[in-house]
C-alpha cells in the first residue's frame, strides 16, 4: 500500500520531475506494468503499459523504455537487472491504498505502508539489487479485483487520464 504521498492532483507533476531528473542525469527510466489479466481493475498495469507501448513505442527517447506487459510476478527479474544497472523504475499497478476507486498514487517505493509494495509475488523491497528510492509505483485504486476481464468504468478513466498526459511528457524530450 502506497502511503499516498502524491494523489491525482499531483502525480503529474511527480512523475515529470521523476523524467527531467533521469534526463539530467543521462538515466534510464524504464515503464513496467503488472497485473492479473482475469482479475478486473488488477489488470489496470497491463493496460497502461501495453497502450503505452502502442502510442509511444517500446523506447520513446534515449532515456525512457517502456517493457511489455508483466504478467504477475515476473516484474522481479527486471526491477533486479535495472537495480544493478542503477537505473530508474515506474511500475504501473492497481494499488490499495485505503482511496476512492480511480484515485492515482505516485510515490517511491521507500513510501509505501509497511515497507512491503509486492508486485504478486515477493515485496519488493526484499530484492537486494534494489534502491527503493529509485523504483516508483503509479497506482491506481481498483474498484474491483473480482474475477472478469474488463476494467471498472472508474478504474478505465483514470487510467485514460494517465495515458492522455503520459505521452506527452514523453514528447517534451524528457
């Protein structure tokens, strides 16, 4: 669970200031995704980063890669190769973090509630390579991790909202 540090009015603003510090510190950010696929707003981290994948393209720019979706844990194999690269992580996820359904959460794995954000299998900060102040969480709350296929209308807008502003950083150079 993400503390909440940055909700929707401000995620924007973390996550362009997360691109221009990589930029400036010629660093790459690599975009991950995970999620269940038959478990409803869970899938919401394979949705972003597949239509992020489609408008943006898998390497955007010279510092940003954007990965295939990650089905269920498989997010630890990449986040322990970026960690040693001493590189930077966003994983999109749907994320508890005691909110209203389709609220955005951004913050950096040192933020998150008990020390244990889990990408479904182990809790990240449990990988040794990692730097939890270099991997960050783009949550947004589900409003239904039932069994089905489809995102919740709520869910699906918010993530809308984060592939509609997502690309265009991107297009600033960052």
């Amino acid at each position: 669970m993400v503390s909440g540090q940055a909700h929707s009015d401000s995620w924007f603003d973390e996550v362009r200031g997360l691109l221009s510090s990589c930029s400036q510190k010629s660093t790459m950010l690599h975009f991950l995704g995970v999620g269940n696929p038959i478990k409803s707003d869970d899938s919401v981290g394979l949705y972003l980063v597949s239509k992020l994948r489609k408008t943006c393209g898998r390497k955007p720019n010279e510092f940003v890669t954007i990965h295939p979706p990650l089905l269920y844990s498989r997010a630890e194999f990449y986040l322990a190769k970026i960690g040693q690269k001493g590189e930077y992580a966003v994983i999109f996820d749907a994320v508890d973090a005691n909110s209203e359904p389709g609220r955005i959460i951004f913050g950096d794995l040192s933020n998150t509630q008990y020390g244990f954000f889990s990408s479904h299998n182990i809790p990240l900060k449990l990988i040794p390579e990692l730097n939890p102040s270099t991997v960050y969480i783009l949550g947004i709350q589900p409003q239904n991790i039932e069994v089905g296929e489809e995102l919740s209308r709520i869910v699906l807008s918010s993530a809308n909202e984060v592939l509609e502003k997502i690309p265009s950083l991107l297009k600033e150079g960052y």
